[in-house]
C-alpha cells in the first residue's frame, strides 16, 4: 500500500525527547525533567556565526547569535587545526538595560564631542559592548543609532542570545570548510559553517556605506567579513596593481543556505565594483545558478578601487553573515569532462581564472561510487570546488556533429557519454538499440556537477516520432539546489532502434556546459540521510532520529540501518525502513556513559538483485526555506552529546514479538517491563504522531509491567502495513502556588520509549 511520509511530531522534531529511564534519585529525577520540559519545544540553536572563517595560524573572536544558548561551556569544531572556547554569553537586553546603556552611550558621545576622553563605565556584560571604548565617536555614533534606536529595532528571538568565542586556528589547520556547534546547559546546536583560509582577513568598520577615505585602504589579497544591517551597504578601499586579475568571489548563502523567515530565503547579495571617483566599473547579483555573486575583473591601472555589498532587496539583520575574497584566487569556470569511470585514468581540462595548469587529473580510485571534489591549489589559494562524478559504467566523449537525428551517433547501452552543450542553440543526438526491450532509463548529471546546463531530454523512435522527454527532476539528497534542472526519462519499450537528444531549456551554451548523460536499464539503488545532525541524549539517554531513503530507478525493498563502530552501549531501534516507505522514525539509545562528542556513524544495507548493498547514511539537518519549504542540507558529522551525567539507570523494556503483530482493524497488547518506582503512579502514556488510523485505546500498569492495548483501524491500516511507534510518556503537574485562578496543569514530556516496530496481519 502507498505510504504517507509522516514528521515527528513538534514536541519531538525539534527537541531529542527522551526515552523512560529512571534515574535513583527521584526528586532530582522528577524536577530536572519538569524543568527541561517547560522550557521549550526544540534545542538550542545557532543562526549565524560572524565572522563566519579566518586564516591559518591566527586567532579571532566571533559572535554566535541563536536561542536557548544559556549554559554555553564549550565548542566543537570539525575537522583538524581548529579549536575554540566560550568566552562569555548573554541573553538579549531587556528594554530598560537598552534605555540605561542608551543614556549611559549618549553621555559618552557627549563628552568624546566636548574633547574629553573617558572610559565607558556602568555598562552591562554583553559581547555587542565588548569594544565601546575602541570605537571612535564617528562608530559610537553609528553603532547607537543601529542598535539602540527603537525605531530599527529588529527582534528576533531566534538569534537574540549570543555567546562570544575565542577561535584558535593552527598554521597547518586544513583550509576550507569546518563545522561548529556550540555546546549548551540545554545540549549540541546544530553546525553552521566556519572556513579557514591561508590569507589575510579583513573585518567591517562601520559606517562604512559611502565615505570610506577615514578606513583607509586595504591590502589584497585579503578576505572582508562583515553584516549587513537594514538598507545597509558595506564598502571597502582597497588597492590593485594594473594587469591584475583579481576574483572576487562572494560567500553569504554558502555560509547559511536557508533563512527561514525570509524570502527568498536567503541573503541575496549584490556586489559592484568602483574606481577611485566614484563610477561603477562592474557588477554581479548572482553566479550562474548560485546566489553568491562571482566576478573577475582585470585590472586596468594601478590606484584604489572600492567593492560594495548590500542586499539586492536592502534587507539586514545580524544574520546577513557574508565574506568577500579578493585577491588573484585561481577560480575554475569549466571542467570536461564532468567525471570517469572507475579505475580508470581521467585527465579533465579545465579553463577559468588565475589558473596554473589547464588539466587536472581526477580521483577515479575504487572506493564508492558517486560525487566526488577536489580543487586546484596553489600557494595560500585553494580555488572553488570542482565536483565530477564516478561510476562503473563503459564511458565515451560525444563527437560533433550530431544536432539531428539524421548525424546521430550510436551507444550501446548500458553507456554514459560526456557531452557539451558547446554553443546556444546546440542539441546532442544520440542513436542506441534497444535489442530486448523493457525499461530504459536517460539521466543527466549536470547541475548537480556545478555545471549550468539545464538540461532537456527527448526521446523518439526510429522514425522520429517525440515518445517522451523530460525538464527537471528533483533530486532530495541535494538539499542546497532550488532548481533541480537535471532531467530524469525511465521509459518502457520495445525493442528497436531509438534516439535520445539533450539540449539546454534556456538555450544556452559554451565550454562551462558540461554534463553525463547515463543511458541503459534502470539501476535500483538508494541514498539515505538522517536528521539532526546534532543529538543530545538527555538524563535517560534516548533520541529519536528520522532516516530518509532517497530511492532511485525504481527501488522498493526494505532497507537495515546500523550503526557503524559506534562507542559501547549505543543501540539503534526500529532500525528497518520497510519496503516503499521514504521516512521513518527510529531512535538512538546509549546505556552505557560515553565521552562527549561522540561521532556515530550509520549504515543501511539490503540485497538488489542477489547482492548485499551498502551505502552510509549521510546526516544533514533540515531547514526550511521562506516560510515554506524544507531542505535536507548535508552536515560532516552526526555528534552525539549527553546532558544529566554519566549515571546508567534501569530501562524500561519492550516485551514479546518484535516487531508487534497487530491484527487488520483489531487490537494488540504490547508488553513493557518496568521497574517499580513511585513516580510511575501518575504518568500517561501516549502515541506521538502515530499513522492515520492506530490509537492507543488502554493502559494498564501492573507491579513491574505495563501494557499497551493498540488498535488498527481496518478502513486506513491494511494488511502489509509497517511502521515504529513512539510511545511518549507524560505526567501533569500542578500550577504553582502562585498562579492565577484558572491556571491550568502543565503537561510535562517525561521522554518517549525506544522506538517499537508493528506491522498489520490479516485476521
């Protein structure tokens, strides 16, 4: 039967709900579980880290803005060379300390105009005050209007806390993407993106919108870090040689994809160059597909220029998080081709900017087939990345011409062929026989390789008769595209002699329009991601996780999920995705005490065609885009945290049958041994987010046991059906005594059960 994707419910997708362990002192038990449940739905969280990178062998302090931050002691960074502490955290003023720091600024701005030089005093802990006595009055100036001023107040709960950190980064600390988490009195935020580079940086001074003669200019090459703040527009003076080709290469989006209460849905930068008086030499407001704008620009004489960034809408706000790199940076535009096959030596050529070589040679190596990248370095430069793909697949190069049928070249299939779309206008034909017949399959690899074909597939018979062709086709596991424009055709046919064309929809076209095209019988296949990124394991040391399976070709079976060298003591339960389902609820259990972080891996595996396949699962969290739409975006690791100490307390247990047989529109009693503890008297046990058509229709506690009667309905639940239950345990406590007169009982989460699998029989 067709499943329905279902969502944790609130209570539990943004929180790590915990499983029903009991700890041995009950009072300390009960209340620091009532005091977790009131005080929020979801984890702690980060919005935006500023500045977002620095160079090897420095050290820099940052601001991390985000909500429930409260307890912030430590600070995780992936990857090697990179270390960090916490130096201070605060929670948003309130209104009247912003009226008293307003007063207290407004006098200091008063006696700097009078002459008189005097340290800021009486002003509270707080990172944004941190450097008031630095600033010049022409910055105190400014920094009060922008902060202080009620009429520009932008309040936002979900970045209003900060932490200040201190970030050391090793001389020899990989360069390019790291991740940070923030580690906090409620658990482990998400990760957002911390880049470490081999030149200079350079952070804002504002005001800096217009008259930038008093900043002075800056060396190149270097990286300018800054915020753009409403109606905002950051400029920075630099100096260049003639004959220079300097890449200025924004990163805003890269830094964070997804805003979830912004449209577009992320900061859309648009970046202008100027000369020394003042005319604009050049602009960019995006980079083919990418929003991040990318311009190269040859220097035509020695001076100072300067570069501007702003928000194409003149949006800000303290999230609106960029870097700029400045500087001779090699920059590839084009690669071809666009991957190779296994084992086998592929020597791409790639063209762009700043480049040493006009080859590189690609990773082909066994070892997992797929995307791979890598990059060209030279010096304290590593360019953009360059993705191509692997497969195991015979290959050939397309060879022109072949715009019509009439010049179409002929594959066997099952083939891939790397082709260009070499000019606008130009369409590649290819003639294959289908000697057997059955389903064929024609994939383009394109956007999802960094190229900026979008792709069109037709298909015709041999005597030319259109049978079916296809534009886009969505692809889940790329979680940072917006426009999936790489086409899909799975086809049924007979035998015979066909064609295939690939063109560009917007009929475009040079040396950058690369793409694969695969072409032959469906490959079964899965992709499997698993969100969040970032679990924290609470006093009882349960979670639950959603596992995704992104099937390809048509792949319906029934996937394990395992984890993978985990530390002792960490169990994965419910841990089967049935045959057809795409998202299933599991959760993570650790009995045993394990030193936090903790990197876990998970694996699924299953048998396609008489084979064992295995695939990792990769973590990613879930963000949402304007309001609206939900993306899976990849993280490096999937980090497991403990709160409540290293205690081991008894478990409650599943009893019986695993998985549960519940009968088609009957019910079934699920079996739980429980130790015997007081505080069992009051609590309720209820589904969380069960499927259409299960209830829970009676609880019965016993000395040592409960029972769980469940029913299915007949009409909704048929027979095959499969899923996990989570089972959430609840206790009301009373209002306080100082409530008002209608008060109601708070309902406070006391945890979920590992994860139960049942599956529907007939009667």
């Amino acid at each position: 039967m067709k499943r329905i994707a279902r969502k944790i419910p609130k209570g539990l997708a943004g929180r790590h709900a915990l499983s029903l362990l009991l700890l041995p002192a009950i009072p300390a038990w009960f209340f620091a579980l009532a005091a977790w449940g009131q005080t929020g739905d979801r984890e702690p969280h980060i919005g935006y880290l500023y500045p977002a990178g620095g160079q090897q062998g420095t050290t820099v302090q940052a601001l991390v803005g985000g909500q429930r931050l409260g307890g912030a002691r430590s600070v995780h960074v992936s990857g090697e060379g990179v270390s960090a502490t916490v130096l201070q955290y605060s929670r948003p003023l309130t209104n009247d300390q912003i009226k008293e720091v307003r007063k207290l600024l407004n006098n200091l701005v008063k006696l700097r105009r009078s002459g008189k030089t005097v340290p800021a005093y009486g002003l509270p802990e707080h990172p944004l005050l941190r450097n008031v006595d630095r600033m010049s009055l022409r910055e105190l100036e400014y920094w009060i209007n922008l902060r202080l001023n009620p009429a520009k107040k932008q309040q936002n709960m979900q970045i209003a806390d900060m932490a200040l950190l201190e970030i050391t980064i090793a001389a020899d600390a990989k360069p390019g993407h790291h991740e940070l988490r923030l580690g906090t009195g409620g658990g482990l935020t998400n990760p957002l993106r911390f880049e470490v580079g081999g030149i200079p940086e350079v952070s804002e001074k504002e005001p800096n919108d217009r008259d930038t003669a008093e900043l002075g200019a800056v060396d190149i090459p270097a990286v300018l870090n800054g915020q753009i703040m409403p109606g905002d527009a950051d400029r920075f003076r630099f100096r260049a040689r003639q004959g220079q080709q300097i890449v200025f290469a924004v990163q805003a989006r890269a830094l964070i994809p997804y805003l979830a209460d912004a449209v577009p849905g992320w900061f859309q930068p648009v970046l202008a160059l100027y000369d020394a008086d003042g005319r604009e030499l050049t602009f960019a407001d995006d980079y083919r597909f990418d929003p991040d704008p990318v311009f190269l620009y040859s220097v035509p004489e020695s001076g100072e220029y300067e570069v501007e960034i702003r928000d194409s809408l003149y949006r800000g706000r303290d999230d609106f998080v960029y870097r700029i790199i400045v500087g001779e940076q090699p920059f590839v535009t084009s690669v071809y081709p666009l991957g190779g096959r296994v084992g086998e030596k592929t020597i791409a050529a790639i063209g762009g900017w700043n480049l040493p070589e006009k080859e590189i040679l690609l990773d082909t190596s066994p070892g997992g087939l797929g995307v791979r990248e890598t990059a060209v370095c030279t010096g304290p430069w590593v360019s953009n990345p360059i993705r191509y793909a692997v497969d195991d697949l015979p290959e050939t190069g397309e060879r022109e011409p072949n715009d019509t049928l009439r010049k179409a070249r002929t594959i066997k299939p099952p083939h891939i062929v790397n082709g260009r779309i070499a000019h606008p206008g130009d369409v590649d034909t290819f003639q294959f026989k289908w000697p057997s017949g059955g389903t064929m399959v024609a994939e383009v690899f394109a956007r999802r390789l960094y190229s900026p074909v979008d792709s069109v597939v037709r298909l015709f018979d041999a005597s030319g008769k259109a049978l079916a062709s296809n534009d886009d086709c969505e692809d889940k596991g790329e979680g940072l595209l917006t426009h999936h424009a790489d086409s899909y055709l799975r086809v049924d046919l007979p035998k015979g002699v066909y064609y295939v064309q690939v063109e560009d929809a917007q009929r475009q076209g040079g040396a950058e329009y690369g793409y694969r095209l695969r072409l032959g019988p469906p490959r079964p296949d899965f992709a499997l991601r698993v969100t969040p990124p970032s679990v924290t394991f609470r006093a009882s040391r349960t979670a639950p996780v959603t596992v995704y399976a992104l099937r390809k070709d048509g792949f319906t079976g029934g996937i394990e999920v395992r984890l993978k060298d985990a530390p002792p003591g960490f169990e994965l339960n419910g841990a089967r995705i049935p045959p057809g389902c795409d998202q299933i609820c599991m959760t993570l259990t650790a009995s045993q005490p394990f030193e936090p972080p903790a990197a876990l891996q998970l694996e699924g595996a299953t048998t396609i065609d008489g084979e064992t396949v295995t695939h990792p699962v990769v973590p990613c969290e879930n963000m949402m885009q304007a309001f609206a739409y939900w993306h899976l975006t990849p993280a490096q690791q999937l980090l497991a945290t403990a709160m409540g100490g290293k205690s081991r307390p008894p478990r409650i247990e599943v009893a019986g049958e695993n998985p549960v047989r519940i009968p088609e529109g009957g019910t079934a009693q699920v079996s739980l041994r429980a130790p015997k503890a007081p505080m069992l008297q009051d609590v309720k046990l209820e589904l969380a987010d069960p499927p259409k058509g299960m209830s829970l229709q009676e609880t019965i506690s016993m000395p040592g046991k409960w029972s769980l009667v469940l029913k299915a309905d007949a009409e909704t639940l048929k027979a095959g059906y499969t899923d996990n239950l989570i089972v959430e345990a609840v206790k009301e406590t009373d209002p306080p005594p100082n409530a008002k007169k209608n008060a109601k009982a708070q309902r406070v989460s006391l945890g979920v059960l590992p994860a139960i699998p049942f599956e529907i029989v007939p009667r």
